[in-house]
C-alpha cells in the first residue's frame, strides 16, 4: 500500500526485494515528513526534504561482511527550480502569445468592419458623376485607404503566422497569368512616379502548374510595391525565369530588380526581420512587416527568397520556387499562328527583346532584334515595346506599339497598332491582326454576365452601414436584393420569398450566420449561402463551411469580388437573355432591361450621352481610334443592362472599324447606332 502511494513506483516491474526496501524507505520520509517527487529509475529516486530537492541513488551492497544498502544523495535544487522556471516561462510565453493573436484578430475584427463602410462608399462613389477636382480628392482618399488595408492586412498576417492558422493551399495556375497580372497591377504606380517598368517571361514556361498562387502573388506584390517606392528614377524590371524541369518538377525564379537607392550591408543583416524598414522611417512609410511576411511565407512553401542589392546601384530580389507541372495548355494560345510573318523588335531592354523573341519564334514567326540600319519592308512588322518618343526610327512597314497602358485588344492610332505590353497572346494577336487582318480575340469582350444576373438575394446583416452599402453593390451589379437585420428576420424573409442565393454575416444578435446556415440547411441542401466575416482567420473560413457555408469572404468586399462570387455559386440560377422576338414593340424597348437605381439611371444616362458626344465629334474629324473608344464603352455600358440588340449593334460597328477604315458605307451605319442610341436615351430621361 505505501508503495502505491510513491509517484512513478510500478510495482509489477521492481522485484519484491526492492519493494520491501522502498517501502521501508517509504516509511522512514513519511515519518520524517519527507516528500516523495517520483521514483526516476530503479535504483534512483527524487525526493524534497525541507524545501530541498535531492537526488538519491541507492544499491545493495556489502560492508564488513553484511549485507547493507548503500545510499548517495545530490543536491539538484537549483536544477529543479531552473527547470521549474522554464517551464513557467514557457508557459507564460504560449499565453502571452495566444493573447496578442486573440489581441490581434480581434483588433482587425473591429477595424475591418467600419473600413468596409469606408471603402464600399469609396467605391460607390466613384460610379457617380464628380469632377476633376473631386476626383483628384477621390483619388487621394483612395490611395490612403489603400495603404491603411494593406497595413491591417499585414498585422493580420503576422498574427495568422505567429498562430499557425497561416496555410498553403496548392491549386493548379498558370505562372504566366500571374506574373503579368502582377506587372499590369502596378504599371499604373510605377508610371505615375515616372518609372519605366518591364516584364520579361521564359518562353519555356510550363502552362500549368501546382502551387499556392495566391502566396506567390503575395510575396511579387510586396516586392513590386517596395521597387516602385524606393525607386525615384530608371527602371523596375519583373522577370520570371525557368531554372530547372525535371521529373515533371519545374524550378521557377521570380525576380524583381530596380535602379533604387539599394540596401546596405548592415541594413540587409535586418532586412527580413519584423519593423524593419530601409531608409528610415519617414521614407519607408508602413510598419516594416511586409518581407519579414514574405520570408514566413517562402518558408512554408519550401521556396527561397533572396536579395542582392548595393547603396545607389538598386537591388534584385529573387524567389526560388519549386512545383509539380500540370498537363495542359496555355490559355487562349491554341489559334495564334505566326507563320510567315517577320517580325522585328525594338526594346529598351536586350533580355526583354530576347524574351519577345522567343515567344514569338515558337508560335512561327520569324523575329529577329531590330537593327539601327533596319527600315524594315512593306511585308515586315515593327514591334516597338516603350518607344523612346525622342529616338524615332523609320519604318517602311506596319508597327505595334506595346505599351504599359496600351489596351488590351490591339488598336489603330496615328502612329500604329497599339497593345498592352503586359500581354504576350494579345501581342501575338495583334501582329496576327496587322499580317493577316483576322485575329482570334477580334470579338469585343462585354461585361461578364454576373454583371447582369437575374439573381434574387438574401442579405442578412446587422450592421445598418454595411446593410446599405452591400444593397447598393449588388444593386449595381443588377441583382434583386432583399434585407434582413439579423438572422431571425433572415429566416422569415427566406419562409416567405424565393432567393437564388443568399449573403449573411457570420456575427448577428439572436441567430448568428452559423445558426441561420444550419437551419435553412435543413430544408435546403442546394442554395447557394455565402457566409461575409470581417475575421480573416483561416479558423473562421473552416467553421463557415463545417456549417454548411457554399463559401466565405473577407470584409471589404469590393465589386469585383462580389461579381465573381456570384457568378461562381449563382450561376445555376443565372436566367438566360431572352432571344429578340418579333413584337408589336419598338426594337430598343427599355422593359427588358435590367432596373436600375435613381442614381445609377441618372449615372448610365449622363455616361452614355457624354460617349454619343464625343462618338460623333470623332465622326465627324474621321477619328478612327477615338470612334472606336467611344463605341467600346457604350457597348460595355449596354450589354451591362443587358439591352441585347444595342449592345450587338455597337459590337457589329466595333469589328467593322478594326477591320477597315471609315468609308461611306460604315459612316451610315454609325450615323444610324448613333441616332438610334440618341432616341434611347430621349425615352430614358422621359421615364426619369
């Protein structure tokens, strides 16, 4: 029984010699009031006596010529108590960081809701009529807001990393759609603060692979975003290289370098650390978190981020993935054919000419590097890409011109066809367009058709300014909306209607989003539920799918994401345009619209009157590109309100001007679309 009472003492195990002797010794502390900690080993035990820890070892021996046990005794005090300390250290530790996470989340919680209603109404804003003064106001608030998002976005991170909720996700993309979307979102920054910046991409790029593209995304954005701002003149170059594909395993380097101020020694031995800044403070602006981010990141994905850089020469910073190839092929590239056409290419760059080179020369053409005393021939194409305005060239052929604002498809200007030069198909296009006349992409893209969906939607939200922004978004994407102001009148709104989808808040008063998911569950396993937090927290997203969520997103929502995730879980119940049918009603009749808002009719309106302005004056003076610009808007602006025949007509007028310049003919047509759109608008303003 006493043996039973000593910690760590398994008498199955300790022969019952042993036994006898601890229990004697048993007897002896427990007289004595010592205490027993735990039987180490046999032969060894740890005992306190008087506040003291002591290590006792003992052994059956013999002295003169008996049989004895023979006992040592080590002080371990201050062994115990160090290791009583760590571990209260440890401890105190793990909660002092489950306090700042929980401190940290919680802050962002709070910050993220009110700046919903700040960057909603921004953006709503901007969908109104203001002038240039209030633009520029617009615009600053804007940028502030920006930088503020961002700021929160990185505490967050910090916090998610720090608490493990930060994970990769592997989804199969595209490495060349990423790398020129992250070029083409900052080409604006760079360009505003007088920066040249250019993307070279390896030819040889695999079209898919495995990775966690939305992390790479992150880390390029960091790295373009802090090129551009300790840049004050020259360049920003975006390369993205193959290094090595084996095995079906592709090593890809995605470097951003800049002619900046460069980092010094001292400065690089901090640089991934949090709140490090280079330059001071009042330069940097932010809180230093962003590469101490991205270096955690490159970490968990098994990537490598590096730097090198030099005071007043700039700096090169690479990140070295590795990734699983996908089979497949690269978006829309199956119908560009370049054979036959010859193709000389001008770049402020040599890698950037080469690069260009080698995308075209594997789709058939024949390129070469533009030489000084090259003026080229009536059948040769000139690619400019950034041409220097002060070192013209002589060109006896066609030209495209490949700029950083350049538009999409490839249009006609005085000096030549001008493109994006942040697309390396749509550059390919628009030489096929020049060679040939007829390129794949020639159909004018509209609005996506979730601009324009006939979905009738739930929203459930208590906050009355979220509540009203989000109505006003979805109104402007042309959904039907109906409210709720917690997630009990969400289920009696629901009892009583029919909705397509619905859009609730996580957090409510009586049935919180959870609840509301669960219930409506019960009953309908296939609506489409959209769950809107304001905690990024991975932990979050988990418990709104576990609830029976279709999705989650993150507030702020911007338009944009609105529009894709209706688009994405609304579109089984997308209702298709109905087919123009012959009718006892004017053609252009405005009753299959979709309905607008007061202020969203008066914006359409003064829009479209503000392009058939500026359409005929281009008619007039023969303006072939600005026609063109003007007939693109209205187009998009129509086929947005789903005026099917309108939006047709504009797209007709569009291809005809890319495909031939003005004639008699085609000056008809347009004066007809524009005389038909001015009667449109008379019948719009008569229903105002």
């Amino acid at each position: 029984d006493i043996c039973n009472q000593i910690p760590g003492c398994v008498g199955e195990f300790i022969p019952l010699c042993h036994l006898g002797l601890l229990a004697l010794m048993a007897v002896y502390f427990t007289e004595n009031r010592i205490s027993w900690v735990y039987v180490q080993s046999l032969g060894e035990v740890q005992l306190e006596v008087a506040g003291r820890y002591l290590q006792a070892c003992f052994a059956f021996t013999r002295y003169k010529g008996k049989d004895v046990v023979l006992c040592g005794f080590n002080d371990i005090t201050r062994h115990v108590d160090d290791a009583n300390l760590m571990e209260q250290a440890r401890r105190s530790a793990d909660e002092a960081s489950k306090a700042k996470t929980l401190f940290l989340a919680t802050m962002s919680h709070e910050i993220r809701t009110p700046l919903y209603g700040v960057l909603g109404n921004i953006e709503l804003l901007e969908l109104t009529p203001l002038d240039k003064r209030q633009r520029e106001y617009l615009s600053t608030i804007q940028r502030s807001s920006s930088v503020l998002f961002q700021l929160i976005s990185d505490v967050l991170d910090v916090s998610k990393i720090e608490s493990g909720q930060m994970a990769v996700e592997a989804k199969d993309f595209c490495p060349l759609d990423v790398f020129e979307d992250a070029v083409r979102s900052y080409a604006a920054s760079a360009t505003n603060k007088g920066l040249s910046i250019f993307a070279c991409a390896d030819a040889t790029l695999p079209a898919l692979v495995r990775g966690d593209a939305v992390r790479i995304r992150q880390i390029i954005n960091n790295l373009l975003s802090n090129a551009i701002k300790f840049t004050d003149s020259g360049r920003v170059v975006l390369r993205l290289k193959v290094t090595e594909l084996e095995q079906g395993q592709v090593s890809l380097q995605w470097q951003v370098s800049d002619t900046g101020v460069g980092i010094s020694e001292q400065q690089l031995a901090h640089l991934f650390k949090p709140f490090s800044q280079v330059g001071g403070s009042e330069r940097a602006g932010g809180a230093g978190l962003g590469l101490s981010i991205c270096a955690r990141l490159s970490e968990m994905m098994g990537a490598n981020l590096r730097v090198v850089s030099e005071p007043g020469l700039g700096s090169s910073f690479s990140l070295q993935t590795r990734l699983p190839v996908v089979a497949g092929s690269l978006a829309r590239s199956t119908d560009i054919d370049l054979q036959g056409i010859s193709v000389s290419v001008r770049a402020p760059l040599k890698d950037l000419a080469l690069s260009l080179i080698d995308w075209l020369t594997g789709w058939g053409a024949r390129a070469h590097v533009f030489a000084a005393a090259d003026t080229g021939d009536s059948k040769a194409i000139l690619l400019e890409v950034a041409p220097d305005p002060l070192q013209p060239v002589q060109w006896a052929g066609e030209r495209v011109i490949a700029t950083e604002s350049g538009p999409g498809q490839a249009q006609r200007t005085a000096a030549g066809w001008e493109v994006n030069g942040f697309d390396i198909r749509g550059i390919a296009n628009a030489l096929m367009l020049v060679a040939h006349g007829t390129a794949p992409p020639l159909t004018v893209r509209t609005v996506e058709p979730a601009s324009h969906l006939a979905l009738r939607v739930l929203v459930a939200e208590d906050n009355p300014i979220n509540r009203e922004i989000l109505k006003e978004q979805l109104q402007a994407l042309g959904v039907q909306v109906t409210l709720a102001e917690d997630g009990e009148q969400a289920v009696l709104c629901w009892q009583q209607g029919t909705f397509d989808v619905i859009i609730t808040d996580v957090n409510m008063p009586k049935l919180d989003g959870y609840q509301l998911t669960r219930h409506i569950r019960q009953f309908d396993p296939s609506i489409a539920i959209i769950g809107v937090t304001a905690n990024a927290m991975r932990e979050e997203g988990e418990q709104c799918l576990a609830a029976g969520m279709s999705a989650w997103l993150v507030k702020p929502l911007s338009l944009m994401t609105l529009r894709h995730t209706l688009s994405v879980y609304g579109s089984a119940y997308v209702q298709e345009a109905p087919q123009p049918v012959t009718v006892a009603v004017p053609a252009d009749d405005l009753d299959g619209w979709i309905n607008l808002s007061p202020a969203m009719h008066r914006l359409f309106i003064s829009t479209l009157q503000e392009d058939l302005e500026h359409a005929g004056q281009a008619l007039i003076a023969g303006n072939t590109t600005t026609l063109i610009n003007h007939v693109h808007r209205m187009n998009g602006a129509l086929a947005s309100v789903r005026a099917v025949s309108l939006a047709a007509a504009c797209n007709e007028c569009e291809l005809a001007l890319l495909q031939e310049p003005l004639s008699t003919a085609s000056i008809a047509q347009l004066n007809a679309l524009l005389q038909r759109l001015r009667e449109v608008v008379q019948r719009m303003e008569d229903r105002v």
